[in-house]
C-alpha cells in the first residue's frame, strides 16, 4: 500500500514537471526568451544580390561576352549595354533595409553563380540600346536618391565574368550605383600584350562613353567616382583630354596603375590642373607590375611603390595623393584589389578602423621589384611625406 502511494506520488511529481516544462518552453518561445525562434526576415542573408549596369566593347559569346573584339574588322564602335546581377557575399552580415531598397539590392541565400544573370539590351539598334542603358541609369540614380555613380574599369587577364564579381564587390563596399566598362582583356596571362593592343583599340569607345556622361549631365545631375585597376588606368589616363576641366569626375581611385610612369606624366604634365581628388594605390608586395616592367624594358610602372613620386610640377596644389597599402595587401600576386580601403577614402579621406595614414619618406623596392627594374636605378622614393602615405594598423 505505501509502494503504491509512492509510485502515484512520483508520477504525479512526473506528470505536473513535464506541463511545467512545455509551459516554460511556450512562454519562452513566444516572449522572446532564449528559446526563442529565429525571425528569418531578421537574420543576414548569405549574399546580396547587386545589380550592375556594364557597357562593353568584348565579342557575345552566347549569355556572356569574351576575350575578342567585338569587330575584329571594320569597327562601327557601338557596345553591348546591360544591367547584370550579381550574387556578393554579405561579409558585414547587413540586414536588408531601407539604404538596400534605394541601390536595388535584395538577400538571397544563392550562391555566386560562374555566369551571372543579365538583361541585356537588345542590340539590334544600337542608338535605341545607348538610349535604353541611359534611362536605365536615370532610373538607377533617382532610385538612389543621390546623384553619385561608380565607374568601375578593370585590368588585364580578366574575364567578363570576373570583372562583374569585382564590380559588385566594389558596390557593396562603395554603396553605390555601379557602372562596369569592360575592354576586351583575356583571362591566359600569355595574352598580356595582346590586352596592351586591346585596351588601345577600346579607347575611343572609352572616350564616347564619356562624352556621353558628360552629355547626360547637362540634364541629369551626376557626379562620378572612377575607379580603375591596373592597365585599366590606361583607359583612364588616356581619357584626361575628354575629362579634363569639365566637373564630372569628383574621386579618381587609381588602382595598382600599369602604365608607363613618364607616360602618365606627360599626360599629367599637359593638364596640372585637374579637377576632383586623385589617389594612387601601390603595395610593395606587387609581383605584377614588376614583371610587367621587365616585359617592358625596365621602365618604372606608375602603381610601383619604389616608384618617383608622380607630380605636375606645373601644378598649382598637391593634386594626387599616393597611398602604400602594403601593411594590408594579401594574396599571392599583391595586385588584387583593396576594395574597403578604397570605398573608405571616398568617403570620408580615412582608410577604416583599426587603420591610420602616415607620412612615408621612403620605400625600399622589393627583392623581385630590384631584379625586374635592374636597369633602373631603384633608390628610395621621394621625401614629399605629405604626397605620399602608407597605411599602419593601429590598435
């Protein structure tokens, strides 16, 4: 008769901990305890999916566009415009929010595809395509609420697809309506002096396209930050005729620059008074440049960190910045590119957090930068500590 007792005794005790233990569970769940359910709509997404406008001179080839010419003969100089869409991982684990909805940016869990998504603009009349990708940036800019654009150009040995990944990543930093011109490059590093001839031969469209913008801003407010990586810059540089004096280009973000120092000073030299602000991004971990220095007889390339320092002596102010980011350069090459440092200084002249700027006096050229260059005579760079800067991590 006690045993019995007992055994009621404790099923009851069994029976009252168990509705115990779902009440608390329910209480929890729906209070927001720490049984709580995750709210999807309030966690990160894995990526975000980036629209990009992109105008290129680059053959089709199927859903994309290749490493030739589009004319191989006979140019009629017209691009394929259109808006493609990127999938870019959401490193800062940001939540979608109103600054999503102005650049047209929405989560997604999909992963980055190898062939991005694209609404390309029929091509068929090319006046009617330039008209189109026009309203589509209109369209682009007053969504955004602001009359600020990124133009992206990309270097050598990039393919189409890749050059759109560099894009949208330098929109999620930059926060940005992004442009990507893309030139006829190949991705087979044996192809580097056939870009050389490519990127010449794009110039001219390089050069419509921004008598285009400049046409565009007579009705529509625009300001543009160009950013432009290695023999991009060429494009760039190239164009000051085109740019110069005329109040479109406000940032010129000169990545890794692979063109011929003099070169670039010559084109410097004849225009010393250029608008806007102008930076050079060089890292002595470049392995890039200075074989392509080599190939190129020796003479210094403008995105060298033991490089002169580049000044229009003609110049009325300090006009170009050179910025050493050596101290956060990763990869094998050292040419990638450092796309929140650049997004930083667009914004507001600092590198980041956990970063700062100091004077650099000098720079010792690299063991490899020595043996590409030894024909030149590869001493330590200018003094001018207030042009050039390097970037130290502070703590």
């Amino acid at each position: 008769m006690f045993c019995s007792s007992l055994v009621r005794f404790d099923l009851n005790l069994l029976g009252r901990f168990a509705q115990l233990s779902m009440l608390l569970f329910v209480s929890l769940s729906v209070g927001g305890g720490p049984c709580q359910s995750a709210d999807k709509s309030a966690q990160p997404a894995k990526f975000v999916s980036i629209p990009v406008l992109y105008l290129t001179d680059r053959e089709q080839t199927g859903t994309t566009y290749g490493a030739h010419r589009r004319y191989p003969s006979n140019c009629q100089h017209h691009l394929f415009y259109g808006t493609a869409t990127v999938n870019q991982p959401n490193t800062r684990k940001e939540t979608a929010g109103e600054k999503w909805t102005q650049l047209g940016w929405k989560a997604s869990e999909a992963r980055t595809q190898k062939v991005a998504s694209k609404e390309a603009i029929d091509p068929t009349n090319p006046a009617v395509c330039k008209e189109e990708f026009f309203t589509r940036l209109s369209k682009t800019l007053d969504q955004s609420g602001k009359s600020e654009l990124c133009i992206f150009v990309h270097g050598a040995a990039d393919a189409f697809e890749d050059c759109l990944l560099d894009a949208a990543e330098l929109a999620y930093n930059i926060q940005k309506p992004v442009v990507l011109y893309s030139w006829p490059s190949d991705p087979k590093r044996r192809g580097y002096f056939i870009d050389g001839t490519n990127i010449e031969w794009s110039q001219a469209h390089f050069n419509q396209f921004c008598k285009d913008l400049l046409a565009f801003q007579s009705k529509h407010p625009l300001q543009v930050v160009l950013v432009s990586h290695s023999m991009g810059n060429r494009l760039v540089i190239r164009a000051l005729p085109v740019l110069y004096s005329k109040g479109l280009v406000t940032d010129w973000e000169l990545v890794s620059p692979d063109i011929d120092s003099d070169t670039c000073r010559h084109y410097v030299m004849d225009y010393p008074d250029v608008r806007g602000k102008i930076r050079i991004y060089v890292s002595n971990r470049d392995k890039m440049l200075p074989l392509a220095q080599m190939l190129s007889g020796g003479y210094y390339r403008l995105g060298e960190a033991a490089n002169p320092t580049l000044q229009p002596p003609a110049a009325k102010a300090r006009l170009i910045e050179r910025i050493d980011f050596t101290a956060i350069d990763t990869g094998l090459t050292g040419h990638s590119i450092p796309f929140e440092l650049v997004a930083n200084m667009v914004h507001d002249d600092k590198p980041g957090a956990g970063l700062d700027l100091v004077g650099e006096s000098s720079v010792r050229a690299s063991r490899f930068a020595r043996l590409a260059g030894r024909s030149q005579d590869m001493k330590a760079t200018s003094s001018e500590s207030d042009v050039c800067k390097r970037i130290v991590r502070v703590k």
